[in-house]
C-alpha cells in the first residue's frame, strides 16, 4: 500500500463535513500510488516558457488519479465502504471538497476539488470475496497544492499609521492563499483593497495625500488637500499626479485610480494620463460627484514597462463645474489590479409598506392626456413643470402588451415635467415603484445632452420635492456616453442631488423596476431593478418637521431637445410604513475576513459570519521569486458606499489587519 496518508474533506480545511480517509483497513490506496496530474501542470508551464500562452502563471486544473482496494475491514464491510465512496464522490460533484497528502516527513499538503468520478471493477474477486481491486477515484482539482496557515503578519494601517501593511515573502512557486482578518473602530459601509510585490519607491506608493502631489492652474494646497476656488466654467486640471520635489510616478502594470473629493456644487471629475513624457494623453470616462465629499472610481490605467529611458506617466484630474465654485481634492490611491484588487459594498433594503396609500395600473384610463383623469387607488392625476406650469402633458396609451401606460416624448424640455397624484393623504414615511421603460429611437452627436426619468417620492408644489431618477447623458467634446442612478431634492426651486452612482458607460434603455423610499429619518433609496442601489445620508429637510416631510407622489421626467426617447410608466404603486435597512461591510466592535474564498463578516453578535460579494479579483500573496521582496496589502474601509456623500474626519480612521497565508505550490515540495 502507499506509505502516504490521503484523506478526503479534512477537517483543517473544511468545516461541517465527515472526512473520509483513504488508509483505513477498508480503504486503501493502492501500491502503485495516485497519479498527481502534474503533466498538465508540466505541459502549461512548457507553453508558457514558448509564448503559446498570455500568462504563463495561470495553468488548468489537474486530473487527479487515486487506485484504491477496497473489501472488508476490521471496521466496516465492503458494502459500508463502497457506499461511503459514492456519497463522497457525489458529494465532490455537487459541492467540490479537499484532499489532504500527509508525506512521510510529515508535512500536510492540500488540494481543493471541484469534482469527481468514481468507477468499480465489479469482477468475479468482488462478486465472490467482497473485494474489489481495481476501485478508481477521479478527481479534478485546482492546480495548485497548499499547505498549513501560519500567521504572516500583523499591524495597524491607516490614519498616522503606514497605508500598507508590509507581509514577509513566502515559499512556494504560485501565489500563495491568504486569509486577512479586519478589525476598526466605526461601522464601515465599504471596503477597497489591493496587493502587490513590495516596491519602497516614493513614485510608486498606491496612497497618496494630494498635499504630497502637484497643484495645477489656480488649485492650491490647503488644510486637508488641494483646493482649486473659484472654478471656471469649463474643463480645468485641479491635480498633477507628479510626487512633489520627487518626479513623475514610475508605477507599471494596470491599475485603477480612486480619488476623495470633496465638492461645493453639482460637478464632473475626469481623468487624463499618458505614458513616458510625450505619450498621447487618454482621457477615462468623466464622473459625477455626489454632494460634499466622496470616493470617486477615476477608471483605469495601463502603464506599460518602458523600453528605453525612465519609467514614468503622468495623470491629471479634470473638473469641470459651474463658474465659481470650489473642488477639493484630499486623496489619491493608485491601486494594482494583477495581483488581487476589488472592493466590497454593504447591500442596503428597504423593508416592504404597511399600508397602501395610492396605486394605479392605468388600463381603466382614456387615451389621451393623464393631467385631471382619476386614479385607481384614490385621488386624480395633476400636473406642472418646475417653473410652475400648469400641465405635464403626460399622455396614457397602450403598452407592447396591450396594458395602459402613462408616457411622454417629447423632446422640447426647458424644465423637468412632474406628475402627480392630487387629493390623496400626503405621507411622512413613503415607498413608491413603477415598471419604467426607457426607449431610445435617436439623440444627437453634437449636442450636450441628458434625459432623466424616474419617480416622485414627496411632491409639495413645483418647487419642493424629492425624486429618484435614471440620468443618461452626452458631454460634447468628450464623446462620452453614460447614465447615472441619482436622488435629487428642490428645495425652494433650488435642485441638488442629495445622493449618486458613479457614471457608468453607455445608455440605460429597456425596460426597469424603480423603487423609492424615503423615510422618516430622512433617508432616501433608490433601487432599479432590485440590485442597483443608491442611498442619502439623513436629511434634514426630508426628516419630520422638515420642508419634505411629507407630500404626493408621482413620476419625474426631463429631456432636454437632444433625445428622441419614450418615457412609459406602468404600475405605480405607493405604500407607507415603510423602513431602510443599511447593513456593513465592518461592524463597529466586530470584525471581518478578506481571503482568497471571499468576504465575510461578523453580525451584531460578534460570532456568526455572512459573506458579502467581492467585485474584482480575490487576493492572492504574490510568489516570492528570486527577489524574495515580500508584499504589500492595502486596505481601506469608508464609512458610505463608495460614490456616495461620506464625512472626511472619519475616512482617517485606522485599521487593524492580521494575515495568515498557505504556501501555495504548482509542484509538489521536494
């Protein structure tokens, strides 16, 4: 039999199932030993060496061969042991599993499967002995072996501390798995994170204050970041990205640029890099800040290795707002996304209405004009613009399948057209939904441009309401397309928006479930389509005893002439009683769990663990190579969902990061 031990779903790395080793006196791995399946592994890495392959790190799963004999035992028979087999083998196929390689120095390797087969000989020695030699176990697991964790660091980063925690380098041939257990201080609604080789070179940190760059035009450093006042009505450069009495940044590789940003006014950040000192600038896609301060995804940029000469590139951030207002910008993180990089965002919900106060399908309508006909649920449609027109010119008709919707477009906007339903109760705590479709036929390519369609949440007259709306839009100049989810308020005619997604490429068209909520807190949601969330912080104005505390809902719809896109309404639906469930990433006193198998963390209760959705890539701890260099692991929670209003005071707050890896190897160990 083989001299070493093999164990299916070892304890050390699985939790909640029965392990099943293979050297027990019923099941025996066979002399001739299991087939590893390094050939695969050999034959990728051969590719690689040739050119035959993008990445010569990333190599298939193996195909792992296990002869057993199998017959009764001192502690089962052959029928108790065939059967254990099938259901671990079925239990692999299903939901994968782990094997465990005790060799005979005693070290434990691990392999994670992803599915099995298991095939019998069933010849006359079974049939006769109740013993079967030629029993085949399959497995297909991921390339790499693992080993034992061990703790590889510890430390606190963030605030006065250094923004990234320094790990030692670690054995092995293939990136190595981690396990980073978070703790800090504060509820913590996102998270961002990154890893990397070490590189100790001042142009090339992933963190930056903007006070340690370069002010542009008429910015300025200021307490806190680099300020530009005053701002002119166009597109202006705030920030240079060269280290201050340093030089240009010598980062290579992709890599994704955040900014902390704080703003006076309703504005766009953009911006613009290039590689080596005369390359030809790019510009990514222009970004709509949310009110007072936020975090800012700046988009992407690919830094190649240069050739010849210094490794340098250059990157500017743009603004472009209304004539005299003010742009701070307080930070900057130039994060590498080939290694592990991605960030982790806290689901919000909003629990379902109590009472229904208002509702219409529209199917009991005439055609023609909404403004004056009754609604299902109570009260009689009524409509005006935000100058205070008299009418929305909002029409009812069929739907593409035969329902009656609520529609409008035209194209001639000078202001936003609201349409609401008059006579009914107005409500403190409100839930409003409809099915919206957006449909494009044309828009111009010369034209700044934006549509915004949505919902009415409180409506008191034509200056003062609050709104959750999808916003397409066209920047001249820049060739831009992009829509953004927002929630916009008018208070005395004076419109801002309280809360907002970062812009994302393209036109949102089609058709979409809209839902908004407002509480008696104050606090605003909107949900499309059940998983695009945007949240406010408390609002006075929205709160009880505020000037939007209560009022009638509705729809809420702009074009400004460039468009030619139908805006359909069906099924409105207004309900009260209704409350936002805002959960986090980190809970204040708890902790959490960023590993290469996801995110999870702890509930009020400090010891039951929920995962949370990972978007980019799961870490891993870079091979060590030749340089033996060690790795860095930045990390950095915020207090709000990344693009939406945050407090900068606490966006300083340190964090406190152990983290445990496993070897990780594409070759067994000598």
């Amino acid at each position: 039999m083989s001299q070493e031990r093999i164990t299916l779903d070892p304890p050390e790395v699985v939790n909640g199932r029965t392990e099943l080793p293979l050297h027990d006196d019923a099941i025996l791995v066979a002399e001739t030993g299991p087939e590893w399946g390094d050939a695969t592994v050999e034959g990728a890495r051969a590719d690689g060496v040739r050119g035959s392959v993008p990445v010569d790190i990333t190599y298939p799963n193996r195909t792992v061969t296990i002869p057993l004999l199998v017959g009764d035992g001192r502690t089962m028979t052959f029928a108790q042991a065939r059967a254990l087999l099938q259901q671990k083998a079925a239990q692999c196929q299903l939901d994968g599993g782990f094997l465990k390689r005790e060799l005979r120095d005693g070290r434990k390797l691990f392999l994670q499967a992803v599915g099995a087969t298991l095939k019998f000989g069933g010849g006359s020695v079974q049939a006769l002995q109740n013993f079967d030699p030629d029993v085949v176990l399959t497995l297909e697991t991921l390339p790499d072996w693992f080993g034992e964790e061990v703790e590889l660091a510890s430390g606190t980063i963030g605030g006065s501390d250094p923004a990234t925690l320094a790990i030692p380098s670690v054995p092995g041939d293939y990136p190595a798995q981690m396990r980073a257990v978070i703790t800090g201080a504060g509820d913590r609604r996102s998270l961002i994170f990154a890893i990397r080789p070490a590189d100790p070179s001042p142009t090339a940190q992933m963190d930056y204050a903007a006070t340690e760059l370069t002010p542009l035009g008429g910015a300025d450093i200021v307490s806190g970041g680099v300020e530009y006042a005053d701002l002119p009505p166009t597109w202006v450069a705030v920030l240079s990205t060269e280290v201050a009495g340093t030089g240009q940044m010598t980062h290579v590789g992709p890599h994704r640029v955040w900014a902390l940003t704080t703003r006076s006014a309703q504005m766009q950040v953009q911006l613009e890099w290039k590689q080596g000192s005369s390359g030809t600038p790019q510009q990514n896609t222009s970004v709509a800040l949310a009110a007072g301060a936020s975090w800012n995804d700046l988009g992407e940029v690919q830094i190649d290795a240069a050739v010849a000469g210094e490794q340098q590139w250059e990157g500017l951030v743009l603004v472009n707002a209304p004539a005299g207002e003010t742009l701070t910008v307080h930070r900057l993180l130039v994060l590498p996304v080939g290694y592990g990089y991605g960030y982790v965002l806290a689901p919000s919900g909003t629990s379902a209405a109590t009472d229904v106060v208002a509702w219409d399908s529209f199917t009991a309508q005439r055609p023609g004009t909404l403004d004056g006909q009754a609604s299902a649920g109570g009260g009689r449609w009524a409509g005006t613009d935000a100058d205070g027109g008299v009418t929305s010119a909002m029409q009812v008709g069929p739907g593409a399948s035969s329902r009656g919707v609520a529609y409008r477009e035209t194209n001639t906007d000078a202001t936003a057209r609201l349409t609401y339903i008059d006579e009914i109760a107005d409500v403190a705590a409100v839930d409003v939904s409809c099915l919206l479709t957006l449909s494009m036929t044309s828009w111009s390519l010369f034209t700044r441009s934006e549509c915004r369609a949505g919902l009415l949440a409180r409506y008191v007259d034509a200056h003062n309401w609050v709104a959750g709306v999808i916003v397409n839009s066209y920047t001249q100049g820049f060739f831009s397309l992009s829509y953004t989810l927002a929630i916009l308020k008018s208070v005395g005619g004076v419109v801002t928006r309280i809360a907002g997604s970062s812009a994302l490429g393209g036109f949102l068209t089609g058709l979409h479930t809209v839902r908004v909520a407002v509480t008696s807190e104050g606090i605003a949601t909107l949900t499309v389509d059940g998983n695009k969330v945007v949240q406010s912080a408390p609002d006075a104005d929205l709160a009880a005893g505020g000037s939007l505390a209560a009022g009638a809902v509705g729809f809420y719809d702009y074009c400004n002439g460039a468009f030619t896109l139908q805006r359909a309404y069906d099924t409105i639906f207004m309900g009260s009683g209704s409350s936002t469930v805002q959960d986090v990433v980190l809970r204040d006193g708890g902790s959490a769990e960023l590993s290469t198998k996801g995110y999870s963390r702890s509930g009020a209760d400090g010891r039951t663990f929920a995962p949370l959705t990972v978007f980019g890539e799961l870490p891993r701890l870079p091979a060590s190579g030749a340089e033996r260099r060690g790795v860095e692991l930045f990390v950095r929670a915020s207090t709000a969902l990344l693009g939406q209003s945050v407090d900068v005071t606490e966006e300083s707050q340190p964090t406190t990061i152990t983290v445990n890896g496993r070897p990780s190897y594409a070759f067994t160990p000598e």
